[in-house]
C-alpha cells in the first residue's frame, strides 16, 4: 500500500521524507519487519519501540512511525506523532482494507465464559452454514486452519491481519473473546463489532486494573464505542440480567439490548435447570419460542453460556431450531472441565478455572456429577493479583473433599511466596482437608493416588497450557498428560489403599 495513502488518515503527523513509496508489511516487533516495511515504534511497559528502529532500519524497513524524535537516515521516511499507540489502529485498519467492514463481528467479554461462549458461537454459526472463524485464548480459527495466540485478544496488527485473511478465503463472520487488557489497550479499535455479548464480572485481573470500577469500565469500552449511527442503533448488546454490571453497560451503549438470565426476568431465559451425568437439562425460553435443550457440557455456568451464545446468534437471525440442534451437539472446548479418559472407577477432570468465581463455578459443578469424593489441585499465578490468592484457597478448602495446593506459572515471583499467601486465608480451626506439594507433576500425582472408586479429581488453572513458567526455566507439559503419566506409573508400582487415604 502506498505511504501516502496510509499518512494521509493521520491528522497530525510531521513527515521527513519521500511519502510515495510503497509498503510492503507493517509490525510493531522490528524482528518481524521485512523490506519496504513500516515499523511503529510502541512505548511498552518493559521496552521501548523507539529502541527498535535502527534494527528495524537494518532489515529494510521503508518508513519508521515515532512519537519522540530518532535518528534520520538517508532513504528512510520518519513520521512523528503524537501516540503511536492511537495511530497504530488507524494504520492497521487501512493497510488491511478495513476487514471488520466486510464481516459480521462478534465480541464476547466477561471475567469468565469467554472462551466457552466464543465456542459455542462459532459453533452454532458454522453449523448452520455461516462460514465462521474465531479469536480467542486458544487460537485463531477458520475451518481446519489454526494459528496459536499470545493473548486472549491479539495485537492490533495480528487481529486485522487475520480478519483480512478470513474475508479473504470467504469467511462471513468472525467471533472474537475481548479481554479487559484488549480494550484498555486498544487493541480492537478499528473493529466495527455488530454484536456484543457480555458474560459476567467478578475478582479478576486487579494486579493490571487496580479497582473493580476500573476493570469494570475497561469492559464498557466494548459497547460505548459501538458508535451512535443510525447504522450502529442495529448493532446488538446481549447482557447478563442476573449480574448487575448489565445495568450499567445499557446505559453506556446505543445498540439494541437483549437480555438473558436464570434468576432476573430477561428476553431469553433457562428454566427447569436439571444437572445429568450426560449434563445439563433445560428449558430455553426465547422470544422465537421455547425447545427443551439436552447442553452435553456440565455446570450451571455453561447454562447462561449456551443462552448468551444463543441470544447472540438468534439476534444475528439464526432459526431458533439451528441454535437448539447446534447447542446439544456442541463438542466442548480443550480444557474447560475437559474430562480425562483414565480408564479408572474415577474421574479427572481439567480446566482452565484461575479465578475465585470461575474455580467456584467448576466445583460446584464437579459436586454435582460426583458420588464420591472432590480432590482439588490447585496453584495461583505469579505476577498476577495477589488479593485473589487467599480468597481461591477458601474457596477450594469449602466446596472439595481434599486439596492439595501446588505450583502455576510462577514467572519471576518466588513459588514459596505464592503458596505462603494463598495459606494466609485458611484458618487451621475451620480447614484442614489440604496439603501443600509445590512440585505441579507430583501434586497431580499424589492427588490422582488419594482417589478411589466414584471419586473426581479436579485439577485447575492451567487447562489447555502446555508449559510451566518458573523464572527462566520452562517445562513442557500438560495437566492431562501428567495425570497419564501418574496412571502409568501405579501400574509398575503397589496403589495406596483405602486406609491411608486422609478421607476413606
């Protein structure tokens, strides 16, 4: 695309340079920049782009954006203003020919259910023929095509790069999870959403926000800047009537609200809830008329996902018979309350739960398919909220049988720490079903060995991540795979009996 065309969309810029020239790629990673590329140099919160130029420079790079003077060098045009950060959208959007435009947008927020809802989203959509691709925590998704992701919602550049590709191969509508992070950030300014979907909010994320009205109101961000149109009054906000915040995202929005919910009166709701060993049983009452829904995931929380998926597609003009076909064949997501195949008289169960109301939820849901015993694996991340770490270890010691509280991605915070604070919540009077192994495989281990017939053991917080962080050290493998090693290794070895299970 031509420089100028790209610089002509910036309202105040200062241009050293020739300007028609054309360019070949843009990023903001000066590793990523090839020949005839464009690089905008972005102020992080551990490095600085503006370092970055001259390597960028070094591999071609046409044409450097800043918002600070840098060095001048013949051949290179430098375009100084004011937020690379603001401009980074403007340019994005343009080099990659406004993709958002030519596709029907979905954005899903919330604390939890994001990743749940986005699937069952994109699952309805596709099953009743709208070719639909996804971005999410998992990856980015068209058809058979996948390509893993950094951050729950990727970059500008990345996110417009792969919504051009989905228009490209004739993709119609994309489904895209928004972090709080994402929007505080920016990162989908530039995406004409057609409709957003909010799950829930509850303790998460405080270490980046701070406050719960800060976290609060960077998920409003999603509907205020859906636009005042008369186009954007036929955009679509699909609210959670039985979590207050609803309220205060109707307010905030001028696309047309629809509402779903269990206890509160709303446009879509679910009645007669039965939990089932197949999974959950209910009633979805919709304005387009009411199907008994057989949901093949458990838990009520996937109930108020299935709705929220519902009510955006039916709102997107999905038959009320395509959403309830789609939603009792729906396959489930890779290590949200992923039920492990051990071949025992027990269950496992995976899942991503890394927060007091999401760990809560699976446990409840656990207690209502289990017959025996609920062991919980547990660990809190580092260099995440601290506040929340105290408060899981209740919630973990009040709804299971036994836990044993172990390791998460440390990163660079000290793992005796991290353990040390989430024990600061416990009252030794009031629980004493726990135990501490930091080692992750050996806690999964240990926590596998404790459980006995009709017994399920939840392991939480990592779900579908394939790598344990502490420092500079990497370890390769899944809560999954762990668990399979453990079962392999009993069969060499004499399995603990019932009398030296803390419980049994």
């Amino acid at each position: 695309m031509n420089l100028k065309l790209l610089t002509d969309r910036l309202l105040l810029k200062t241009v050293y340079g020739p300007v028609s020239r054309e360019i070949t790629n843009l990023d903001t990673d000066s590793r990523n920049i090839r020949p005839g590329g464009l690089f905008i140099c972005i102020p992080g919160y551990q490095v600085d782009g503006h370092d970055y130029a001259e390597n960028a420079i070094h591999n071609g790079a046409a044409a450097i954006v800043a918002q600070r003077p840098i060095a001048v060098h013949p051949g290179v045009t430098v375009i100084l203003v004011p937020d690379t950060r603001r401009v980074l959208p403007i340019l994005a959007n343009a080099f990659y020919g406004n993709p958002s435009g030519k596709l029907r947008l979905i954005g899903i927020t919330g604390t939890n259910g994001k990743t749940t809802t986005a699937h069952m989203v994109e699952h309805i959509l596709n099953e009743s023929g709208v070719r639909t691709g996804m971005v999410g925590t998992l990856y980015m998704r068209f058809g058979d095509e996948m390509e893993k992701t950094v951050n729950t919602t990727p970059d500008v550049i990345q996110l417009q790069r792969y919504m051009h590709s989905v228009a490209e191969k004739g993709g119609e509508c994309v489904v895209l999870e928004v972090s709080s992070h994402g929007l505080d950030m920016g990162r989908v300014r530039g995406c004409d959403f057609q409709t957003v979907v909010f799950t829930n909010l509850s303790h998460d994320h405080l270490d980046f926000h701070h406050t719960m009205d800060n976290y609060r109101n960077a998920k409003e961000l999603l509907f205020s800047q859906l636009g005042n149109s008369e186009r954007d009054l036929m955009k679509k906000a699909v609210l959670n009537a039985d979590d207050e915040a609803s309220r205060y995202y109707a307010k905030r929005t001028s696309a047309q609200p629809i509402t779903y919910g269990i206890w509160n009166s709303a446009d879509i709701m679910a009645e007669a809830i039965r939990s089932t060993p197949a999974g959950m049983a209910f009633k979805l009452v919709t304005p387009w008329g009411s199907r008994p829904v057989m949901l093949p995931v458990p838990g009520e929380h996937n109930v108020y996902n299935a709705m929220a998926a519902a009510a955006a597609c039916l709102a997107d003009g999905v038959s009320l018979d395509a959403v309830h076909s789609a939603l009792e064949r729906f396959p489930g997501v890779p290590g949200r309350f992923q039920e492990v195949d051990t071949g025992k008289s027990f269950g496992v169960v995976v899942d991503y739960a890394h927060n007091p109301d999401g760990l809560k939820a699976v446990l409840q849901s656990a207690r209502q398919i289990t017959q025996g015993k609920l062991i919980c694996v547990l660990g809190c991340r580092g260099e995440r909220d601290r506040r929340k770490r105290p408060v899981m270890a209740r919630i973990a010691c009040a709804y299971s049988d036994y836990v044993i509280f172990t390791s998460d991605n440390a990163y660079n915070e000290d793992p005796e720490r991290i353990l040390a604070e989430m024990m600061s919540g416990l009252n030794e009077q009031a629980y004493q079903n726990w135990q501490v192994i930091p080692d992750r495989k050996e806690a999964i281990r240990r926590a596998v060995e404790l459980a006995g017939d009709h017994d399920r053991v939840i392991i939480t917080g990592r779900g579908h991540e394939t790598s344990l962080v502490k420092g500079n050290e990497v370890d390769v493998f899944t809560d999954e795979e762990a668990v399979i090693h453990s079962l392999q290794s009993f069969h060499s070895g004499a399995e603990m009996s019932s009398s030296e299970k803390p419980f049994h």
